[in-house]
C-alpha cells in the first residue's frame, strides 16, 4: 500500500512501506511561503496542504476495497514481513519456495486489485535481485520420499544421508538466472513467472519462462523414456512433480506463444508418457517417482503431486481443446481430497506435524490448482471443500496475537497455529494459496463459509 505523509510546513513525501521518497516540489508561486505571496496563492497553499494531509491521514481509503481488505490480502501483507528485498527473496525459507510465494501473490493480484501496485513492485525486484542471489543447495529425497533441502556453508556431509532413496549436491558451476542443478526448482519459477506474466503483460516474465523451459528440456536424458525429465542434473531421480511441472510449463506456455508448436508437442508427448509411466496408481492418485527399473516406487503420495497434474491438465485442455482432460483431473482430485483430508475436509500431508522446510509448501499448492479447475469445470464440492479449508485456517491456524506476525498461518490447517513448529515465510504462503482460492471462487469465511468444529 502507498502511504502519503506530509512533512510540515511544506514537503510531501511518499513512502511504499519500505522506502520514503520526497515529491518533487510544485511551481514556487505555490509551495513556496514568503511575504511576497498573495492572499490568493496562500489560501491556495492552504488547499493543497489540506488535500495531502488528507491522503496522508486516509491511506487506506483510496487504496483498500471499500469493505476492507479480505483474509487473503491480511495474510498476503503478513507474508510481506519475511520479503527481502535485498535478496528478492522471503526469509525463513528456500529457493523453491519463493517461486511458490511469488505465484500466490501473482494469484491473489489477478482477484483481487488492491495489492496489484505491491505485487507489481514484488515482481520487478525479485525479478533483477534473486538472479543475483540464487541460491546453491543441497536436496535429498529421504526414505518416505520428503525432500530436504539446505542451503549455502550449511551444507552437511553427503555421508550423514546414507539412508536416503537418493542425494544430489549442485555442479561446481554456479547457476544463473533462475535455472540451477534441480529441474523441478526451475518449473516453479517458470509458473511464477508466467503467473505474474498474466497478470502484468511484461514480456520479460514470459520470455524468462521459455528460457527455463528451454533448459528443463535438457533433463529428457532418462532410462524410463525419451520425453521424462531427470528430477536433478546428477540424474539421481525421475520423480513426478519434475515431469508434472514441465507438462504444465509446457502447456502454459503453448497457450501463450501458440504459433510455437514446440510447447503443445512436448505438452502432448509428456502427458502421454505420465499415463504411462504408471506413476498414477490404481486408486488415482499419484506416488512420487520410480524406481531405477523405471516401475511404480510406491512412494507417499503427497499433496503437490496430486496438485500440479491438475492445473497442467486445465492449460493443456485449453490449448487442445480436449474436454476428456478435465475429467482426468476430476478423477484425480476427488481421489486425492478423499486420500488427503480429515472427516471436516480439512487437507493434511502425510509428514505432519514434522514436514520440514518443503513439506509445509505442499498443500497450498494443491488448493492453488484445485480452484484452477474448479474455474474450468466447476464442482460445488470442490468449491465447499476451498472454503473448508480456508475457514479452518481462519478460525483455527491462524495467530491472532498482536504484532508483526499478526495472522500468520501455520502448517496444520487444522490448527492450533503452533503445533507443527512456528510460522513462516512457507507455512505463510501455502496459507495464502487457500486463501486467495477462497477468493477467487467465493467462499472466504467472511463471504460465509465456515469451519466445522474441530
């Protein structure tokens, strides 16, 4: 929000929250007091000041829907107190993370116009600063299929990770821009980038989108087939979410630059090798990788991969004009609602209460493309299950104590907001993803929707 304030006797400054900048002067004959002035040009003097101690006084006002901000857009200037603006980046968490933080803002300024200034400046900082600051890591997947992440000097030693279904660390070469040495990194910022594309029509969001593609593509070195992506540049893994989230870029991507058939080819091809990957289990849900003979590894079946599939569905159905696909994300969110959920519909992973710094993202990126296809093939019970979830967290996740951290969410939607470790930058955005899909299909608790008690 944009605060005015006016410095007396006679400068008026304007301040972002952040930085206070002075407003150039207006003509002399106006601003400027001397005894030389006319009574006219000091009562005009007087006018102007009034007008801007006004603004000054009233901020939210012009800037706020007249019934006041939602849940959502509370939560969204929550999560703004972790953004580092040096870094572009949200502390408190990761790499990944901030690609999931930036599209949820990106979501929430396409519903809802009042942030649309702020989310403008968010993006065209994070946009020159993360290059800059792009973060070298660690990941692991562990043996229940969780990742880890860490970052920079606390990297551990691969030995204490001998237990681990797999283990990869970044090439001695640092990385540039938004690519590094983990393809699925690479699809989130790629859909952030696209989201705040949508939203703002700067080429420069979308053309970063086709160089991150462009790179994704060269994971397609896998034993399980021609068009899967590697999960990681040290090939150690082909996993779902990777080739989950290059379908969607590439899908996305064909429904923006269409004159390019590279992007609804490699859509196609890559939705017809997921069919068949087997990755998709008898119970219509999906586990999260292979094995190394390329077959079903069984692994937990987490919210995120039951989430991406469907928004990627949703953009290819778009560009192909093949209703059929809808109905496969149907199939696939009914199973995953029903696999996810406790008897009040409220959403859960299986790490709880101890998911670690990935994890807590998991969920919000599930209701995120959940109301992606509730848009495009409506379900009222899709639309009820979104505002379960957003009046649990509401009533129930969130911390209501006074202070900076006000309304902050936390991972268990469920609640109490403390259970399951503290609030953060993650905890916060996946929050907001219910949030902002509560608004963009109606039902935020105070339109109406209401939790169960738990």
């Amino acid at each position: 929000m944009v605060n005015y304030f006016l410095s007396l006797p006679f400068t008026l400054f304007l301040s972002n929250g952040t930085d206070i900048h002075a407003l150039p002067p207006a003509s002399s004959d106006l601003l400027s007091f001397g005894y030389t002035h006319t009574l006219a040009n000091m009562f005009s003097l007087i006018l102007v000041q009034t007008f801007y101690l006004f603004l000054s006084l009233s901020p939210t006002i012009l800037s706020a829907p007249v019934a006041g901000p939602t849940e959502a857009v509370l939560a969204f200037n929550t999560l703004q107190t972790w953004y580092n603006s040096t870094s572009g980046l949200w502390s408190t968490t990761g790499w990944w993370n901030s690609a999931n933080c930036l599209t949820t803002i990106a979501d929430l300024a396409a519903v809802d116009s009042s942030i649309l200034g702020a989310a403008k400046d968010i993006f065209s900082n994070t946009f020159v600063q993360a290059q800059k600051t792009n973060l070298q890591m660690l990941k692991v997947i562990t043996p229940t299929y969780n990742i880890e992440s860490t970052y920079g000097d606390d990297f551990p030693s691969l030995k204490n990770f001998s237990t681990v279904e797999a283990a990869a660390a970044p090439p001695p070469s640092h990385p540039q821009g938004f690519v590094n040495s983990f393809y699925d990194d690479e699809g989130w910022w790629a859909l952030g980038w696209i989201q705040a594309y949508d939203v703002t029509k700067d080429p420069a969001y979308l053309s970063a989108a086709v160089d991150i593609f462009n790179d994704m593509a060269h994971g397609n070195t896998t034993p399980c087939g021609s068009t899967s992506i590697w999960w990681d540049r040290n090939h150690t893994y082909v996993n779902a979410i990777a080739n989950e989230l290059h379908l969607s870029v590439a899908s996305h991507l064909a429904n923006r630059i269409p004159n390019n058939k590279t992007y609804i080819d490699t859509a196609n091809l890559q939705w017809d090798w997921f069919q068949r990957s087997g990755m998709i289990n008898k119970n219509n849900t999906i586990n999260d990788g292979l094995d190394k003979q390329c077959k079903n590894n069984n692994g937990t079946v987490w919210s995120y991969n039951q989430g991406v599939i469907l928004g990627a569905l949703v953009e290819l159905s778009n560009a192909t004009n093949d209703k059929s696909l809808l109905q496969v994300a149907s199939t696939i969110a009914t199973s995953a609602i029903k696999a996810l959920s406790d008897k009040n519909d409220v959403l859960h992973d299986p790490c709880e209460p101890s998911c670690g710094a990935d994890g807590s993202q998991f969920k919000g990126i599930f209701i995120r493309n959940l109301q992606i296809l509730q848009k495009a093939a409506p379900n009222d019970a899709y639309k009820r299950f979104i505002g379960a979830n957003a009046a649990s967290i509401w009533s129930y996740d969130r911390d209501t104590r006074p202070g900076p951290k006000t309304n902050g969410l936390g991972l268990i939607w469920s609640g109490p907001v403390g259970r399951g470790g503290s609030v953060n930058a993650s905890t916060q955005s996946s929050g907001l993803d219910a949030l902002v899909a509560a608004q963009a299909v109606g039902v935020l608790p105070s339109e109406g929707s209401t939790a169960l008690a738990n």
